[in-house]
C-alpha cells in the first residue's frame, strides 16, 4: 500500500512526523479516512481519537480535543490546539 507524510502536533510540541499508509481523524461532519493521493482537503477536527497506520503495519492512536487538518500534495498535517 501507497504512503504518504503525516505530521501530527501542537503549537509547542511535535508528537508524530513520518511515513503512514491510512489516517483516520474525527472531523465536524464524521470520521473521515485519508490514504495517500487524497484530495487537497482541509477542516476542523471534533474530539475523538485519531488513528494512523505506520509502514510497518503498527497502528497508533493520539486523543483530540480540537484541531485543524490539512492535506495537500501527500502530506497530511494536524494541528492541535
């Protein structure tokens, strides 16, 4: 499977920058799921728990309490607040 740069931090603190091949975020409107090629897209994140897969197959998990994501170009960004 195809992967892509996801970078997950806050203003003061970077928790995660690397390769994943599926990220998984709580938007306003629902969960969506990123793979890599997706659509330029941007909006704001509800609480929830995001998840990613790494290359290696291991998922992660990080709560969110309130956010931005963005994704451009292969390289998918949160941002906490």
């Amino acid at each position: 499977m195809k992967s892509f740069e996801f970078k997950l931090s806050s203003i003061d603190k970077e928790f995660f920058s690397g390769k994943v091949i599926n990220l998984d975020i709580p938007a306003e409107d629902g969960r969506l799921g990123i793979l890599a090629d997706h659509a330029d897209l941007g909006t704001i994140l509800a609480p929830g728990e995001i998840r990613f897969t790494l290359e290696d197959g291991k998922e992660q998990k990080h709560d969110c309490v309130r956010g931005f994501f963005m994704v451009k170009d292969n390289l998918a960004e949160v941002l906490l607040g």
